[in-house]
C-alpha cells in the first residue's frame, strides 16, 4: 500500500505529522471502503484516530516489552528527511536504534497483502454506519481485534531482532 502525498507545505511538528498521515490514510480507505462523499467526515475521524491511537498505543507497548525482554528501547515520533512521521527507537545510553515509519507500520498493522485485513475491514464499514457512538465502539473494536494486535507483536519482535 502506498499512500497518496499530502496536500501542502510538510509539517515541522511530529504530531502535525502524524495527523496528516491519518488524513492520507483515511483518503485510502475511502478507496478501499467504497465510501460516499457523505462518509467523509467519518473516514477523516477514523483515518486520524487509527494514526492517534495505534502509534500512540504502539510506543509503549514496544518500551514495555523490549524492557521487559532486558533489551530495554526508547521510542520517540520524529519527522523523517521528507517530514514524514518516524518512529525511532534509541537503548537508554541514547544509541540510535531501529526505525520504523509511521505509514509502514499503519500498512504492517491493518492490511494483509496490499488490502484492509478482513476483520478491519468489518469493524471500519460498521464504523461508517449508525451513531458516533457505534462508530467509536466499532474503532476500539478494530484497534482490539485480534489481526491488529498479532501484527503489532510480530513489528515489535522485528524492531527487537534488529537492535
């Protein structure tokens, strides 16, 4: 999956970063999802909350773990040489680590050979219809499923072969 560019001058903040990672991602699952132009505004909240929410879950789940593991990694959002968000890993004495970009682990984290995983791709179409509250619930359920948090496991087994 190769997501389309941003609209604009690349921000400088990593955060800003992340949000406009969650705004490409949402223009793909617009594609994907086959939504209307009515569901816009629903797919920009779920593109950006599954940005939010998985890197921000996926951050210290990895310190947790690698510490844990006695391989103990610092996780911090930076913005890479095209200002894209990056997650970059460091050890406690502040050598640089493995990296991993937020679009990649986005991709590695919902889709399964170029295509929303099936069961993220149930959870995000129920999150299209009915209520906000529905639409809430269907996207902690999708950041719960089971694909989601094996995948998770396998990119942060990965980041620790690699250190």
């Amino acid at each position: 999956m190769t997501l389309p560019p941003a609209e604009g001058p690349p921000p400088t903040d990593p955060q800003a970063a992340l949000m406009d990672e969650g705004d490409r991602l949402a223009r793909h699952l617009t594609q994907t999802l086959h939504a209307t132009l009515h569901d816009q505004p629903r797919l920009t909240f779920l593109g950006r909350s599954l940005a939010l929410n998985l890197v921000n879950a996926f951050m210290p789940t990895l310190e947790h773990v690698t510490r844990r593991a006695g391989h103990a990694l610092h996780a911090a959002l930076v913005l890479d040489e095209r200002a894209r968000p990056l997650i970059q890993t460091a050890s406690p004495d502040g050598e640089t680590g493995p990296s991993v970009g937020v679009d990649d682990l986005l991709r590695d984290l919902l889709f399964l050979r170029g295509h929303l995983h099936p069961a993220v791709q149930e959870h995000l179409r129920g999150a299209l219809r009915g209520s906000e509250h529905q639409a809430t619930r269907a996207l902690v359920d999708c950041l719960r499923s089971r694909p989601v948090l094996d995948a998770m496991q396998r990119q942060i087994q990965t980041l620790m072969r690699d250190h």
